[in-house]
C-alpha cells in the first residue's frame, strides 16, 4: 500500500518496529553504580538515552555548611570512592589556597605520590570492570590484584583501604611508615610489567577492538561544550591537562615534575608502544581512545611516582601541620579545579570570615562527563550502550554527592 | 589577557548592565544584570579575543540571615557564579549576577533568570541543578525538571531557610 509522501520502494523496505521504552537500571552492573539510563528504542537501535540520576544523593554540599573545612574532608572521599585521595587534595588545596597557607616541600612531593598512586588505582578499576561490560573476565581479575597493592600501601600510611582523609588542610595526616618507599618501589616494578599484560589482554584485543574502535565517537568541540574533562577529553585530542594547565596554587604541586600530556595530537601520542600501533579501526574520540588514553597515564603516573619519591627523600622538614578543627577562615570565595582520575573535580568555598563556611560546592566531573551520554549513544546499538557508559568511567558517588 | 582587560572589554560592550567589577578578589570577578547574562555570555564566548568556550561549573549561594551570630553584608538575596575558562587564550573568568531570593518579592516565586544552554551545554544539567538544590528558575531551559531530588521533592535544600521535611512518601525523616 502507498503512503503518501514516502518513496514505495523505500516503504516497502522500512523495517520500523514499534518504539519501545528500556529501563536500564537503577541496579544494572554495566551502569556502574546506581544510574538509570532510559532508552527509547526502535528495534536494536537507540534512539535516545535519558540518564536519570540522584539516586545517591547525600546532600553533601549541604553538610559542607555546616562543618568546618577539616571535617568536611571525610565527606570529600566519600564523593568519588575509588580515587579518594584525589577528592581530599582538591578540597585541601582549595582552603588552602583561601588560607594563602603553602604545604612544605615534603608534603607537596608526599601528595604527588599519593595522588598519583590513586590515580593508577582508579584508572585500573575503570579498565579492568571495562573489560567486565564487555564480556572478558581476565583483565579484570589482574587489575583488581593491582589495585589490592596499591590499597596495602594506602592502608600503611592512613589505615584505610578505601575512604582515607588522609591528604588535609596543611599537609597530610601523617608522614610515611619506615620502610613505605621501599614497598612502594617494590609495588611499581611489579606493577610495570602488568600493563604489558593488560595491553595484551585487552588494548590489542581483537574482539576488545571491534567492541570499542568507532563506537560513541565525541568530536572535541562537542566535549568542550558538554564540559567533558580529563581522559574523556585527551580521548578526543584536546592535550589539556590541569596537572600542567590549571591554576598555579594546583601545578605548582608539580614544579620540577617531568610528564606527558597523554592526548593524540596530530596522530600520534607522545608516547608509543613500539609494534602496537593505533589499530585502525578507531578513530578518535572513541571508545578505545578513551580507554588507551586511561592506560598510557597509569605510565606516566608511575613515572610521577618515581620522580616523586627521588623528591620526598631529598627533601628536609616536616610534612606540615594540619590546621585546627575549628580555625577561622579569612573571607573570600575561592574556586579551584583539580586533575582528579576522572576529570577535573572542582571545589569552592564561600566564607564570611567564621570557622564554617557559608557555602562549599563541588563541581564533580562525572556529572559534566555523563550529561554527554545522551548525544553519544544517539543512533547507536543496545549492545554498544554499555561500551560506551564503560569508557566515560563515571563514579555515582561523585556525580549525585 | 589579563582580568582588567577583560573586564574593560566586557564594560565597553555592555554599559551599565555591568554592576561591578571586583579586581582585588582571589577569583576576580565581574557582576552583570540578571536579565544581561545570556548575552554577556554569548559574547564573552564568540568575542575572538576572549572565547570563552568552557563553562567549568554554575554555582548558586543563598544569603539570608537566619543565625543572629552571623551577620550578612547587604540584602538577602541569591548569587549566582559562572566559573568560565577560555582553553584557546588560557584566560579564566568568573561572571556573577545578584538575583532576589523570590521574585517580585512573593514568598513562593522562583526568581527568574536567563538561561545559557545554548551557548554551553553544560549549563543545561548545571541549570537543573542549581533549579533543584536552590530555587531559581532559568528562561529558555530546554527541560528544567530536578535532577538531584526526587521529581515530588518539595522545597529547595540549599536554601538557608530551608526546612527538611518530617515525612516523604511515608519515610520518616528526622
């Protein structure tokens, strides 16, 4: 039968099926947390993905007005729970910044560590459990061994494996047990053959490679209208990196620090695995650009980490004094954005001048990389809607606070 | 380029619907009219010499007195700041517009305020969230629903009068 308007011969070849509404989620593995995607499907085929969140709402920037700076930061680590440490820098170096207050050299190149250790642990989470949406178990399992070591030294230092409080307002809460630098070393010449394995394992994957080359392509410009930061951003070219491009009161925690951007720009990395070249099906700003870009950081973290702990050993002093409970803040409003594992996570602090602030806020990453979702899985497949959540590597806790 | 060149870039364009223009602050910023933002930000985006092209975050405080110990500066009201990062030029910006905590003065009346979706698509869940947590309605907002709080939520929790309620959906609070 004819419909008007519509060329017969392309009417007769329309395979439309009815739409059909998909709930994914609140409590679907691949999601990552507790977020509900609502897809409108035709057929296999998205037409439109609504992320839902809120769903781990915890108010906390409302209890932030209503504790003092210092105990806030228990708070801060709760927001993005897989790089905790990062959470606590970034409120840390924004009081301090308000308090015009300078750690000494031991603390700055002591949270280098830190920080970067995080940040291997956190990336390691997001390609092993990447590995898991998209159907391979291994990598997995030898990512999570990693981060176990990793969280066996945090533990040594702080005494907790997940939410630490251990970065604060004026240095950190303790200084290294003896013998830590020696584990550390110990961990990181363990740990730099493993990423070889985890390239082989998945990176040069074929399978891995067709499940993720070309899949939810983000243009640059879309991502920085959308405000996607860290490797969601290096992922489609823009080698910006707040660890080098950000506020001085952040970089100059990394002065005299040697490391690279990881982003491709003008087709090639400015590190290279030789005799693993970009496999050819992917372009950039895709899934796998994203993924790799995860990968070659944990590198250049682990050369961070070396540089730091030259640095710490070097260094004369103390690490710093916390500052009191209940200090009085100078009055000021102060911005600052840090380069946390998944993106730039910002902090403000509005002060009146008494020891609580009147507003704290957090710009969370997560939420700025995951309102993007719904312009990447347009037109994509059911199947790929995972891949494509996987490679942003969003943290609920963090987007919902 | 320095903040006082922007500053005079912006007061050149706009005239008087730039309010103040504050220098000596950590962050320096500048205050436009509420019914202005939209432009400003526009032109603060497409101006080739400042292009603005990333809006870090959009942050709203409330200023109300409700502790007698701590006393407010000036008039209660709502602020609204626009943290904004030029990556072409590597210049930072923080745009601030004062609104009134209920518009017209009615108890109940969101107070209103252009929105700047179109110019970057982050303010679109940042304008939500802002709407949710705080209370100000944005003009233009493709879908200002709540984000954060249930869609029945009532009230807006970051407001400093703001009372938590005894009871959702028969979940006892408190």
């Amino acid at each position: 039968m004819a419909v008007e308007g519509v060329d017969p011969e392309v009417a007769e070849c329309d395979v439309r099926t009815d739409e059909i509404l998909i709930n994914m989620g609140p409590q679907h593995p691949s999601t990552h947390g507790v977020l509900r995607v609502v897809l409108r499907t035709d057929g296999e085929v998205v037409l439109e993905a609504t992320p839902h969140i809120g769903y781990l709402h915890r108010c906390a920037e409302k209890i932030g007005e209503n504790v003092s700076p210092r105990q806030w930061i228990p708070y801060t680590d709760r927001m993005d729970y897989l790089a905790g440490m990062n959470m606590n820098l970034g409120w840390s170096l924004c009081v301090e910044k308000l308090l015009k207050l300078e750690v000494p050299e031991k603390a700055r190149h002591l949270r280098v560590i830190i920080v970067e250790l995080n940040r291997i642990a956190s990336h390691l989470v997001a390609a092993g459990t990447y590995g898991l949406d998209l159907g391979s178990f291994t990598p997995f399992m030898y990512a999570f061994r990693e981060r176990e070591k990793i969280y066996d030294l945090f533990e040594l230092v702080c005494g907790a494996r997940l939410t630490y409080s251990y970065i604060t307002i004026g240095g950190a809460m303790a200084d290294f047990p003896s013998g830590w630098l020696e584990k550390c070393e110990k961990f990181l010449n363990e740990f730099e053959p493993v990423v070889d394995e985890l390239h082989a394992l998945l990176t040069d994957n074929t399978i891995f490679i067709r499940r993720t080359a070309g899949i939810g392509v983000l243009p640059a410009e879309v991502a920085i209208d959308y405000g996607c930061t860290g490797p969601v951003l290096r992922g489609s070219g823009v080698a910006w990196d707040l660890r080098r491009d950000g506020d001085p009161w952040y970089t100059r925690m990394y002065e005299g620090y040697e490391f690279h951007v990881i982003a491709q720009t003008n087709g090639r990395y400015p590190v290279e695995r030789p005799g693993h070249p970009v496999p050819k099906a992917a372009v950039l700003g895709d899934c796998w650009h994203r993924y790799y870009v995860r990968m070659l950081e944990c590198v250049e973290s682990m050369r961070l980490i070396r540089q730091g702990m030259e640095k710490y050993s070097r260094a004369k002093g103390g690490i710093g004094e916390p500052i009191k409970l209940m200090q009085k803040l100078p009055k000021g409003e102060v911005y600052l954005e840090t380069e946390a594992p998944k993106g730039q996570m910002g902090f403000m602090i509005v002060s009146d001048g008494a020891a609580i602030p009147w507003r704290a806020r957090a710009r969370s990453s997560s939420f700025c990389n995951l309102s993007v979702l719904s312009e990447l899985c347009r037109g994509c497949l059911i199947a790929d809607v995972p891949a494509i959540l996987g490679s942003l590597d969003i943290v609920l806790g963090e987007i919902d606070r | 380029m320095e903040f006082s060149e922007i500053a005079k870039l912006v007061a050149e364009r706009f005239g008087e619907r730039v309010v103040g223009v504050v220098a000596e602050a950590i962050d320096p910023w500048i205050e436009v009219l509420p019914e202005a933002v939209a432009e400003v930000a526009r032109f603060l985006r497409d101006e080739p010499r400042l292009r603005f092209d990333f809006l870090h975050c959009i942050t709203g405080v409330d200023y109300l007195q409700t502790d007698p110990k701590r006393k407010i500066e000036g008039q209660p009201r709502i602020e609204l700041i626009y943290h904004l990062e030029s990556m072409v030029h590597r210049h930072r910006l923080v745009l601030k517009t004062i609104l009134p905590r209920w518009k017209d003065g009615v108890e109940g009346q969101l107070p209103e305020v252009p929105s700047v979706c179109s110019v970057w698509s982050t303010a679109n869940w940042h304008e939500r969230e802002v709407y949710d947590l705080m209370g100000v309605r944005f003009l233009g907002h493709p879908r200002l629903e709540r984000i954060l709080c249930p869609e029945d939520w009532e009230g807006h929790p970051l407001r400093k009068d703001y009372v938590m309620p005894l009871e959702y959906q028969g979940i006892r609070g408190r």
